[in-house]
C-alpha cells in the first residue's frame, strides 16, 4: 500500500505536474528554495492531518455539510502551521505573506479530501496526504533550485556562481516560474508516453 500510494502521488498522478493543480503559489514562492521548502513542508503537514481527519470523521459527517466541514478542518490545521512558522521562522513567513494562509484554498487539499479521505481509512489518509504534499514539494523545490541558481546565483544563500557568470533577472520574476512547470510538464508528459507505448509494444 504505502509504495502505491508514495509512485501514484509522486509520479503517476502528481497534483502539479499529472493533475496541474496548487500552480498559483508555486509561481510566487519558487524563486528561493527555503521558500519552497517551507510552502512545501506547510502542504505536507496541513493535507495530511487535514486528510487524517477527516477521514477520523467521514462516518460522522453529514454528506451535504461535507465540504464545509473540510474546509474548516484545513483551516483549522493551516493556521497553527501559520502560526508556528510565525513564531518560529519570522523571516520566512513575511517573505511568504499570504501564500501560507492561502493553503486553505489550494486544490490539492481538497481533491485529497473529497477524493480519499473521505473514502479511505486514517492511515491510508494520513500517507496519502503526506505523499501528495511530497510530490507537490518536489516540484517546488525542482524549480527553485533553478531560479534560485539561475536568478540569484545562490543556494539557500549560499554561493553557487563560482565562474562570475551573469544572473538572469527574468528568472526571480513569475513569468519564469510558469515557463519551467511547463518545461517540466512536458518532458514527464514525454517520459509517461514512451512509458505507455513500451508496455503497450510488450503486451503486444
């Protein structure tokens, strides 16, 4: 189960790059990597105990209520990530700015909730939950490693341009967050298709 759960999430039904689902914060918050690395973190931890919840709480919901109830159950779950990072990482959280609190509204969420939790066990919730926030973070932390690089010339502040090379500004700006998830779009939609069409050729 848990390997299932862990290459659907990451690979075959990844939320950004299978699904293009959560891409508007990944356009704001990817030009530094411990940005991302916290926006992701923050997914991780209110999709999984949002996800553990509900599913907690599934046969105790009244079905026309449902999605009210998940949403004040992500709330619920993202504000004490807000208020924990503002306590303990203040310089990150005004960097992030609204983009943490807006959690609530991203999509991922909420497709796990309605998609999984809703049908599934607790465990089986929490995993999922955790590994769709996994898979979200990979992409971020992808793209910023490439901003970050590219635009800044640093890695989590650290030196990474020892040859002087000219950094590229277009690349701190949100124009080239979306042109990168397209970039990456395109080659897993490449590498998915050779996929289909190798197993096809061995069945055949």
């Amino acid at each position: 189960m848990i390997r299932s759960l862990l290459v659907r999430n990451i690979w075959d039904e990844n939320q950004v790059l299978r699904q293009i689902l959560g891409i508007c914060s990944l356009l704001a918050v990817t030009n530094l990597v411990r940005n991302s690395l916290v926006m992701g973190l923050g997914l991780i931890f209110a999709v999984g105990l949002s996800s553990l919840t509900i599913s907690y709480l599934r046969n105790y919901i009244p079905h026309r209520i449902r999605m009210i109830v998940q949403t004040l159950i992500i709330a619920a779950w993202v504000i004490l990530f807000d208020l924990i990072i503002k306590a303990h990482l203040p310089e990150i959280s005004r960097a992030l700015g609204p983009y943490v609190g807006l959690i609530i509204t991203n999509c991922i969420i909420m497709g796990r909730a309605e998609a999984f939790a809703q049908k599934n066990p607790p465990l089986a919730s929490l995993l999922d939950g955790i590994f769709a926030g996994l898979g979200y973070m990979l992409v971020l932390v992808i793209i910023a490693v490439i901003r970050e690089t590219m635009g800044f010339g640093t890695i989590l502040g650290f030196n990474v341009n020892f040859l002087g090379l000219e950094t590229w500004t277009i690349m701190v700006m949100p124009p080239a967050a979306f042109f990168l998830i397209g970039v990456l779009i395109w080659i897993v939609n490449i590498i998915m298709a050779r996929q289909a069409a190798a197993g096809g050729g061995e069945r055949g």
